[in-house]
C-alpha cells in the first residue's frame, strides 16, 4: 500500500496538508508492516518449501515466443480493464450508474431539510443519502479491478512456471507472500471508500455554505459542471479507481517481468 499511485490516492483524500511520505529503503520493514502473526507463520511455512531442494529436471528451452506471449496477454488484459474504467468515467451519469440528476439532489436537500438553510444534522443525513449511489459506483468498479486482476494472476500461474525452474519459484513466492500479506492489503484498500465519503461530505458542506438564499434547481445544476464540487468528487473517484489499477497492474507486469527474466537463458 506504498506505491506511489495509491499514496497519491490518499493524499488527496486528506482532509488537510499531509506531509510527504519518506522515501521506503527497506522492503523488508514494508513486507513486515503488510502482515499479521498468522501471516507471518504462513509465509514461513511457504518460504521452508520452497527452500527445499527441488528434484532434477530435465532441461527445456524455453522460447523467447512464450514469454512474449505471456507479457501480451498482460498487457491486453489491463489494457481492456483500463478501457473499461474510462468508459464508466467518460460518462458517469449515464443512467446504468444510477447517479441523481440536479433534481433528485434538490429534492434531497428539501426533503433532508438542508434547503432552506437547516441544521447540521440534515447536511449529514441528506450527505448520506447523496453519496450512496456514488458509493455503490466507487464500490462497483474497485470490485473489478481486484475480481479481474485476481483472476489473471491465477490464469498467469501455469505459464508463469511452465518458463523455467527459476521463474517457477519466482512465482511460488509470489504467491506466498501474496497470501500472506492479503488481510492487511484488503484493510487498506477497503478504507478508500470511507475516504472518499468523507470527501463527498465536506465538498457538500462546502458547496451548499456557498448558496445564495433561495437557491433552486439552476444552482444545484451548476455543481455538475467539471470544476464545480460534484465535478471535481468524481474527479478524484476516479483518481483512487486510476491509483487502485495501477498499483495491481504493476504489482502483475513486475511478477511477469520477474519471471521472464529469470527463464531467459543465461
């Protein structure tokens, strides 16, 4: 959770000035900070296999064809989840995301009692309401990309191994550590989406502080635009979304880069 998109992602999910992160010189101290006891045993368990000596095997000439064939299939897989995820943000109000329109956020703030000027308590009530969709788009293409990447990660094994006895260990501890280090990774990913809740609440708060009395649907309109509050939330949804994807993406091109490398011939 260090990589540099997703540090990115979070900082701009901040509620003020973070300071800048410092630069991570020991992986292992990362790799540690990433598990939990259970994990640690488990990894230790994977790591005394893998140690072990491996039977002789006959030697195979492995084809710099194979591993170009793996590396395409890599980049074709993101390349078509990365086109996916424009699609949606190219057009997020397209009625399959079940976005509110300027009317149905007004009606919200009335019905909530925020329009006309009313208490805190209805701004985070009518906050909740608004943001539930929003959420359940965040939530929906966050879901993807781990189902998708997931999915290929295990699709890549076989051929992975079937490059050589180095790049076959290479991916044994891959997924060893994968394995380990997976309750905190889902922890951290998971508070993204609170995250970017928090943020929606504070752009409302804002936006609405700046109504003119007697605001109306015209008003509420205008936070749709690009650089208005809505505009810029859905911005930055899909900055966390960009963030998440990349560092799976380059979590799978370094495993694959790994491997082909360690399969080359020497």
């Amino acid at each position: 959770m260090t990589s540099r998109p997703l540090a990115t992602a979070v900082s701009a999910l901040a509620e003020g000035p973070r300071a800048p992160l410092a630069e991570l010189s020991d992986p292992a101290a990362v790799l540690a900070g990433l598990m939990d006891l259970h994990g640690s045993v488990s990894l230790a368990r994977e790591l005394s296999l893998l140690d072990r000596p491996a039977a002789p095997a006959a030697a195979v000439a492995v084809a710099d064809s194979a591993r170009a064939e793996v590396r395409a299939l890599v980049a074709e897989r993101l390349g078509e989840l990365a086109e996916a995820l424009d699609h949606v943000f190219a057009a997020p109000f397209h009625r399959r995301n079940k976005l509110p329109d300027a009317a149905a956020v007004l009606s919200t703030l009335e019905q909530t009692g925020v329009l006309p000027a009313g208490p805190a308590r209805a701004l985070a009530s009518a906050a909740g309401q608004l943001w539930e969709p929003f959420g359940e788009l965040a939530s929906r293409v966050l879901n993807r990309i781990r189902t998708e990447t997931r999915a290929l990660r295990e699709e890549l094994a076989p051929s992975l191994r079937a490059l050589g006895p180095d790049a076959a260990r290479l991916e044994r501890l891959d997924a060893a550590i994968s394995a380990a280090t997976q309750k905190r990774r889902e922890r951290a990913l998971a508070e993204l989406l609170p995250g970017l809740a928090r943020a929606f609440a504070r752009g409302l708060r804002s936006a609405v502080g700046a109504l003119p009395e007697g605001a109306g649907l015209e008003h509420v309109a205008g936070w749709f635009a690009p650089e208005q509050w809505l505009g810029r939330e859905l911005q930055r949804m899909e900055l966390v979304v960009q963030a998440v994807l990349a560092h799976e993406a380059g979590r799978l091109l370094a495993l694959v880069d790994g491997a082909a490398a360690a399969g080359a011939p020497a």
